[in-house]
C-alpha cells in the first residue's frame, strides 16, 4: 500500500495531482484545500496518501496535512460515503469548519457541500461526531443512559434512526431534572412519533 510521495509536481489540478516519483507518475485524487497548498509545477512536493483498492479499480487519494487524511478516514468510514463524496466534502470546507458543522449538527452547512443532500448530511453529522468523540451529537446532547435506552428502545420497536434523534432529544430535555421513569419518557416519544 502506498502511504506517502514525495517527487516533482508534474501537473496540479484542482481534483487531482501527478507527482514524478524517479520516473514513475503517480496521478492522485486531492480536495481543494491540498491543491491551494502546493507549489507550482515542476516544484518539490510531498503528500501523504490513501490507497484505496476495490474489486474494480486502484485509487489514490493525496493529502497536504495528516488532519484532511484523517477526516478523509473517518468520511469514508460512513456508510454511503465514497472517497469521491468525502474529497467533494474536504473540498466544500476545511478541517475547522468541518468539525465545527459536525459538533453544531449543522446540517444545512453540510447541504452546501455540491452532492450532499439532507439525509447524507444528516448521517456525517451524527456519525462523524461519534467518530470525533465530541460530546456533542445528534442523539445524545449529553450521552445519558436514559437517551441511549430511548434510541435503542425505539430502534428495536422498527423505527429508523432519523425519525428518532429529534424527538428523543426534546424528550430527554423536557424530563431533565424530574426522576419520571423510563416508561413515561417511552410513552412520550411514541405519541410525539404517532403524529409526525
């Protein structure tokens, strides 16, 4: 697997690279936050990089710091989440932003991203906060047992994850301090779902 180039800059566009590594061309896929980093053509550069091996093809993918290939990880790690639409996401924002959308669940941050729609942006936020361990999510404003019990209850009873998040969150706040039991809270998110 290869990890790491370092060579002459061949040719830099805005989606890809091809860098001269003694005689060999390496052409690889890059966001647009590594393409602004690099020098001219015909410069020195270096890059860390993703191999990306399926049935059908042999991609790589470059990256000018180790926090963009780190996200680029933890956004292909998403289901439904390929190396092309997590290039698109790097490339609609940077590492900061990122993360600072994630931890707000700023999903109509991430809709700006060209071929993110709601339901994948949804799905990075509250998958890439779980990946960045921040305590802020879209399920769990604090991760309390009682919220983690609800998701899984409703799960079980056959409801989908983004009809859930919402209405445990409300839920789980509106119950904040009061010691009514996990019954009451179930029965409580079950009529808020019976009118969505």
């Amino acid at each position: 697997m290869i990890a790491h180039l370092k060579g002459t800059l061949l040719r830099k566009e805005p989606h890809q690279v091809v860098i001269d590594c003694q005689g060999v061309g390496y052409a690889a896929g890059i966001p647009l936050s590594t393409y602004f980093k690099l020098g001219e053509e015909g410069s020195p550069v270096e890059l860390l990089i993703h191999t990306h091996l399926t049935d059908t093809s042999l991609s790589l993918y470059g990256f000018a710091t180790p926090e963009e290939k780190e996200l680029f990880l933890k956004l292909i790690g998403i289901s439904g989440i390929g190396p092309k639409l997590a290039i698109a996401v790097l490339s609609g924002m940077g590492t900061e932003e990122l993360a600072e959308a994630v931890r707000a669940s700023d999903v109509a941050r991430l809709t700006r991203v060209p071929g993110i729609g709601k339901k994948t942006a949804l799905r990075i936020a509250m998958e890439l906060a779980d990946k960045l361990e921040k305590k802020e999510s879209l399920l769990r404003g604090a991760a309390s047992q009682e919220t983690e019990d609800l998701v899984s209850a409703l799960l079980n009873l056959g409801f989908r994850r983004k009809e859930i998040e919402e209405v445990v969150q409300e839920t789980v706040r509106a119950h904040r301090g009061k010691d009514e039991g996990f019954e009451k809270m179930l029965r409580e998110c079950l009529k808020k779902l019976a009118r969505l």
